[in-house]
C-alpha cells in the first residue's frame, strides 16, 4: 500500500511516499515553480550506514570516566549502549559540571540546520534545556551573515535586511536601471532556506530581471556566480578588495557631481569624514579609479564606466553573504549603503540596498510582515554567550578579555559541550586547531546527530536523533508565503529518537521536566504553535483555518501584499516621525559610537584596510592562490554529501576544486587531477576542475565534504576547505567567522 505525507527540509517542500513503511521517493510541493533536486536524496540518506543506529559511548571515555582521555577523541572505537544507560550518564555530567563550575562550564552549541521543522528545531531546543535548567555558555551571530550581524545596526539601526526583508522584486524589476552584485547572483544558493521552502523563487525572478530594462553587473571573482541567462556585465575582481572598488566609485561619483547631497544632508551623518577619506584629505591618497585598479585588478576606466552608468540612475546594489565572510568584511557592506545613500537612492521604488539576493531562497519576495512558525526558547538566565566562531578561541583560552561588539568580554571556563544539530567539523575555520582544542579542553562532548558525522565521531557520548520524516513537525520560513505540516511518515530508524523526547527525559532526570514541557507533548505543541501564528496573523488582518483544516489539507498559503515592500521607504518620507535606530535616527555613513572605540581595525567610516592575507600582501609570493569555498550545488552545508547526488559531482572520489586553465598549465595540472591544496596551516585533496569562468589566482571549492583527516600526513582527505583557513575573528567589532581570506598553493598529489 502506498501512502503519502506532506514533508518539509530545507531545500523544498515535498511528498515522502511510503510503501509498505518504508520511505521510497519525494515528490516536489505541487506550487513549486522550481523544486530542488537535492530532496530526491533523502531516502538514501534516510536509510543510510552512516545512520547511527544506537546511544554510543566512547571506549575510552566509559573505561577511565575519572581520567582525561580527550586525546583520543576520534581515534577510539565506541561501545552501544541502551537509552537508560545514555541518559543516566548525560544527566550526570550535567549535573557534576554545573555543580562544580556553573552555567560558565556548559556550553550548548548547535547551528540549528538539522530540521526546516520549528518545533523539533535542535538549535531552539538545546537552548531551551538549559536556559531551564539554569543556563549555560550560548552563541551569538552566524555563519552566514555574522559580520554585517554586528556592524548593521550602529549604520541603520537593525540588520533586518539580512533576513531577507528587503526591497521586493517587483518594485526592482518594475524601476531599477542598473543593478549591481557584489558576490554575484549564485542560482545555486537559492535552493536552500531556513525553515524551508514550499517555492523556489529565485530562478523566477533573476528570469523577470533579464527581460527588464536593469543594466546588470556581476562583481565577483568567477564569472558563473551569475546565471548566463541574465547575460550579466561581469566585472572580476580580487577577491576581498570590493571596498577599495566602491571607495574609487565613490571619488569618481564625486568628481562627476552626482552626489545627492541634499539626501546626504537630510538623511545621514558622518559623509564629511568620508569623503575627506577617498579624496585623499585624510590621509593623502585620493581613492581614484588608479589607485582601485593596483588593489583590485579591475581596470581604471571599468571602474570610471560602472560609475558613470550610476550618475543619475535608479540604481540597486546587493551584497552576497560571501562578500562579508572575510577579514574586514565589515567594510563593504558599510561602504555599499554610503554609496546607496550618496546617489540619493535608498527608500525609492526599485533603488536602494539589499543584502543576500544570490545567497539563499526567498530574499526580496513580495511577502506581508508576519512571522514564521517558531518554538519558545526563552531567555538565558546566566547572560553568557560567545561569538558564534570563536569556539577554539573559547576553549584555548578560558578567562582571556576580547572586544566584541563595542564591549569588553571574557571567555568562559568551558568543561562540558552538548552539541545538538549542526556540524562545527563544517563550519568552523582552521580546523586542525579546532580538532586539537576539542581535544585537550573540554572534559566531556556529548553530541546528538542523526549520522556519524565528524562532529559525533570525535564525542565522547554520541545519541541518535530521528529525521523529519521519524516525528510531526510544523514549518514555514518568514520569506516563503506557506505555513507546512510536517506528517510523520515512517517508523524511527534503528533506536533514533527526536530531540524534543531526549531533552524532556533528561530535565526529567535533573528535575526539571514540567518547566521543559509545559505538560505539553509533540502535537500539543504543534498545535500551541499554530495558534501563535493564527493570532500573529488575525493582527495583519489574515484568516488562518482551524489547525484541524491545515492539518489535514497539509498547508496554508498566505495572500500576497497589497503593495510592493520597499527598505527605508517610511523613513525616507518621514525621518523626523520614522527614525532609524541608530545614534542619530539617521543613516550613520560615518559613525562617531564606532570612531569612540578607538579599534586598531576599524575606523569611523568605511576603509579600505589590507587583509592578512590576499593577492596584494607578501604571503602571496609563497601562496599565490586565493582560496574562496562556496555554497555547494548538490547539498546544504554538509548535509547530503553521502547522497548520491554529492557523490556524483567528485572527481576522482574528492571534492572539486574549480581552476583557471593558466593557473592549471603553470603548474602542469590537468582536468581531473588529484591535487593538494596546501599552506602553513595544513593541506587537503581535492579533484581538479579546470573552469574558465574564474579569475586567474583565484581557485574555488565547495564547503561540505566531510572532514577526514589522515593524521599520519596531516591531509584532509575529503576536500574540506576549512583545514586551510584563517581561525580570526573578521574584525574586533564583530569577530564574525573569516572564510575568505585564504592563501593557498596548488601541487599534483604524489
């Protein structure tokens, strides 16, 4: 008998068809223009043997529970063990370090990606345990976006923008001239959205684009972050040197006096600091096209010609994510918006800023203001968290004082991680520093995952958790016009269970189950959440259905707005009665709450400030290669790499690395290569793609491979991209994580 159930990840809506209990396909949400070819995966990776079948504890670990053993955390094989015996030893490792360290020596970590469902949302849920039972170390900011996180809200007051409420389409499509991308508009990226997605409307819009009046431009280092489709202008350009293009942007709109200074003066403050600055006032070194051409290798009269077709235009400019995740990476984003604010654009029809449009699904759609589905997490009693990439900083060096954020902090003594949804063997920077603090510090790992990922195999207590398609959830994304049940559709695999039945019996076991639960099961929380979305909704004046009729019918969709959502355009009609919340109520171009922290790496306005390492600097003679890792195609951060989808798109059993074809023949490289790439922080295989759409000097990998580091030679033998690069904050303002900034060299694999 074959049965049907409405499913959600977070690259699409869909059917999961089972047959005889068992799941055998996924059929794409029926109203989804463009469904992602990931989810036809997911039955593999449902029954997968990298499924972890049972509680595990490490040899090691359960033989000398009174001795540090952490050093042979992913060397040791590991003994099954049943629920009870798991759970009893959790909660007394819970117990122990809070009673004999505080919420100081618990850190509960997660990247919440493991369901597009909100109720059994890992993230949500970890920080919902021990808020509870009184608190524990948290992560502040993302990997996606976590510089600009932290820089937005001294500039306009909030960092909204980058959760996708931006300027809708329809109002770009219908008014903007030009429109320029920085970091490109990958179609890649637009499979993927937290919460999930019931339409990819990406491709949709990028087509709308197209056929449109916009002069587009693609400001990136490969000419294939835009689809050929929109027949972009592509401008390549170093990678990490976008600011200085838009400092000589700046110098020329200035010289050509398209300036709106009248916007400037009504709407902002600090522009005299900078203009003084890519004049050359404040530091003797006007920021001309020239001066942009040495730092960024885009020619002088490029740079004078995209400046020229700015002069007078409505004009819209975007920022990929990538382009922030880099030392410094701050600093384009605020020049992007005094750019914006010079030609007078931000708050018009179609004109203005955004943030993201090439980097995940749902950005500008035209959608009413009204919230996703969400599980109450509640507030941290203790008030401790770290930035969310400073995890090997945290852990070499408790009690160490840093910047974050315009004040001062100290790391956390931290002795116990519980780790729940997310792997920090993908996300984390330099990651054989990473492997060696998770070894020598903490005294216990606990890590709950559905597969045997990187992050599980070096735990010390290792619990197995259901997928969507094991437990009812409900989804939906604040971008994506649906609200989704999520049906059960198959028995637990093995002795999985969901996170929401472990954390209930583990405050259970500390005391504390009634104030976890609320005496609430699975679907009474389901249905509590729906009915918060209900009377979100009934305020914007929308009619949601009895939860028994959405339930039923599997989704809600929601009406369209009456009229296109355009940033800042009450504040532009209004700034004395819709201010921004900032300082000035105005848009800070230049910010005098920054220029008072006296960084050494940040100034008053934006700059143009020298990465550690990029093609200009002096590593580049023994490194000559820039490293940028990427979004991949076939999978969503690490999820989905084992599917056979992932595994189709290796070259020679690795992940591809993409090369110029001259950077390929100096160093006698052909296409399929196995090659290492390498620097001073350690090495990786990969296989060689030759790619023409690149810059020469540049090379290019997805992320995602899982970690697999042969030891013995010190090689990542996956493709990991994060054994190589920087473990430094982006700046001391917002210490986000720095991918992109990456020097590399590139040898045939002996």
């Amino acid at each position: 008998m074959v049965q049907r159930y409405p499913q959600l990840a977070h690259w699409g809506a869909f059917t999961a068809v089972v047959e005889g209990g068992r799941l055998v396909s996924c059929e794409p949400f029926p109203d989804d223009p463009d469904p992602s070819p990931i989810i036809h995966g997911i039955p593999h990776m449902v029954y997968s043997d990298k499924r972890i079948s049972k509680p595990a504890i490490r040899k090691s670990w359960l033989e000398n529970r009174d001795k540090f053993t952490g050093a042979e955390r992913g060397r040791d094989s590991f003994v099954e063990v049943d629920w009870d015996v798991a759970l009893d030893l959790v909660a007394e490792e819970i117990r122990q370090a809070r009673s004999e360290y505080g919420p100081e020596g618990l850190f509960c970590g997660s990247y919440g990606w493991s369901s597009a469902g909100r109720l059994h949302h890992a993230r949500s849920l970890i920080r919902r345990f021990y808020f509870k039972g009184g608190g524990g170390v948290d992560q502040q900011g993302n990997y996606s976006w976590g510089s600009a996180q932290f820089l937005l809200p001294y500039v306009i007051g909030t960092y909204t923008p980058l959760t996708g409420r931006v300027t809708a389409w329809p109002s770009i499509i219908e008014h903007a001239e030009v429109f320029v991308a920085f970091g490109g508009l990958a179609l890649k990226n637009g499979q993927v959205s937290s919460g999930g997605a019931a339409e990819h409307t990406q491709a949709h819009w990028l087509r709308q684009l197209a056929q449109g009046k916009a002069r587009v431009f693609n400001i990136s280092p490969t000419r294939s972050d835009c689809p050929e489709f929109l027949q972009a202008e592509w401008i390549p350009i170093r990678p990490n040197t976008d600011v200085a293009l838009m400092l000589a942007l700046a110098y020329e709109l200035d010289r050509l006096g398209a300036v709106d200074k009248a916007f400037l003066d009504k709407y902002c403050v600090g522009y005299e600091g900078l203009r003084d600055y890519f004049t050359g006032v404040e530091d003797g070194v006007p920021k001309t096209p020239e001066w942009a051409e040495k730092i960024t290798g885009v020619p002088a009269g490029k740079i004078a010609e995209l400046a020229a077709a700015l002069r007078g235009a409505r004009s819209f400019m975007t920022c990929s994510f990538a382009v922030q995740r880099a030392q410094n990476g701050e600093q384009p984003y605020w020049m992007m918006i005094a750019l914006s604010a010079m030609l007078g654009q931000i708050g018009l029809p179609g004109g203005g800023f955004g943030f993201g449009h090439g980097s995940m699904n749902g950005v500008g759609n035209p959608r009413i203001a009204t919230p996703g589905p969400a599980m109450e997490v509640g507030k941290n009693p203790a008030n401790l968290a770290i930035p969310v990439a400073r995890i090997t900083e945290m852990l070499k060096r408790p009690g160490q004082e840093y910047f974050f954020d315009g004040k001062h902090c100290t790391y956390p003594d931290v002795h116990l991680i519980h780790w729940a949804g997310g792997n920090p063997f993908h996300h984390h920077q330099q990651l054989t520093g990473f492997l060696e603090a998770w070894r020598s510090k903490p005294r216990t790992i606990i890590v709950q995952d559905i597969w045997w990922t990187a992050t599980a195999r070096h735990a010390d207590i290792v619990l197995p958790i259901t997928t969507s398609l094991e437990r009812n959830d409900i989804g939906g994304s604040s971008r994506d016009r649906y609200i989704l049940a999520m049906h059960k559709a198959i028995d637990s695999v093995g002795h999985a269970r969901s996170d929401w039945d472990v954390f209930s019996d583990l405050a259970e076991r500390l005391g504390y189950r009634e104030a976890y639960t609320e005496n609430k099961g699975e679907m009474e929380w389901i249905r509590h959440i729906y009915a918060t979305l209900f009377d979100e909704h009934a305020k914007a004046g929308i009619d949601l259905p009895p939860f028994e009729q959405f339930w039923e019918e599997g989704h809600v969709r929601l009406p369209s707005p009456a009229k296109d959502f355009i940033l800042f355009e009450s504040f532009r009609d209004d700034p004395q009665k819709n201010p921004l919340r900032t300082p000035s109520g105005r848009i800070e171009v230049g910010s005098k709450t920054i220029e008072a922290m006296k960084l050494d790496d940040f100034g008053g306005h934006p700059k143009w400030i020298p990465p550690r390492e990029w093609l200009g600097s002096s590593q580049a003679e023994r490194f000559p290669l820039h490293l940028i890792s990427v979004q991949p195609r076939d999978r969503l951060h690490s999820q989905m790499d084992p599917a056979p989808m992932a595994q189709a798109n290796k070259v020679n059993g690795h992940e591809a690395m993409h090369m110029h074809p001259d950077d390929a023949r100096r160093r006698g490289l052909s296409n399929g290569d196995v090659v290492r790439i390498f620097n001073d922080r350690g090495a990786c295989l990969a296989g060689l793609s030759i790619d023409e759409s690149m810059l020469p000097g540049v090379v290019m990998m997805s992320t995602g491979a899982w970690f697999d580091l042969d030891e013995s030679r010190n090689v990542e033998r996956a493709g990991t991209a994060n054994v190589l690069t920087l473990d430094i904050g982006t700046s001391s303002l917002t210490q986000g994580p720095n991918a992109m900034s990456c020097l590399v060299e590139v040898a045939r694999e002996a």
